[in-house]
C-alpha cells in the first residue's frame, strides 16, 4: 500500500523470493545433513531472510540500478539461497557439538522405503 506502480508479479516474486531463501535451505538440509545445528539453521534463516528482504525492500523503495546490481536486486534469490546455505554449513560445522545425537538414526529412518523393516 505505501508503495505504488508495483506490480503483481514483481511483489509476488519478491515475497516467493524471501520465502525461498529462508525455508528452502532449512528443509534441504534438514533432510539430508544429518550435521545441521539449531543455531547454523536460525543463522541461515536470518541470513537469508534479512539478504532477499532487503533486496526486496530496496526494489520495492525505488532503488534500481543498472547492470548486475539492478539484476540480482530484482532477483535476490539468485544470490541469498546460496548464501543462507553457506551460513548454515559454516554455523553448523563450527557448532557441530550441539548436532543431535539421534540424527543419524532418524534420517536413516527418514530415508528408509517402508518396504524394508529396519531394525
């Protein structure tokens, strides 16, 4: 509302953008890197989250720059998923003393086809 000549499909890219660069990282490594920690996960949710929301809200605000800047502003995904899931890898490996004990049994379990009777 406060912003105007904004498209729909701009804000909604943008609004899909900070979603994806905040859940899509913690769901792919959730499932499959049993060495993520709570705090490399919430590092890289605000890594993300405040990467793509700022380059939304500059976007959104009027600032737009020509070559790449003024590209990776408009798509800030390109560049904050990476990023989210390098701070949770770095965060989670230099914390890796807080990973779950039981987190390699339970993404076996996770990953097991439910024809098989692991035991």
């Amino acid at each position: 509302l406060l912003v105007r000549n904004v498209g729909v499909a701009q804000s909604v890219g943008l609004a899909f953008a900070v979603a994806a660069s905040t859940f899509c990282p913690l769901l792919v490594l959730g499932i499959w890197w049993r060495g993520l920690t709570d705090i490399g996960a919430l590092a890289g949710l605000v890594a993300g989250g405040l990467g793509a929301g700022g380059a939304a809200v500059a976007t959104l605000g009027g600032y737009a720059p020509g070559g790449w800047a003024g590209a990776l502003l408009g798509q800030p995904a390109a560049w904050s998923v990476p990023l989210a899931v390098a701070v949770m890898v770095t965060v989670s490996l230099a914390t890796s003393a807080r990973a779950p004990a039981h987190a390699r049994r339970f993404l076996v379990r996770l990953h097991t086809p439910e024809s098989l009777e692991a035991a």
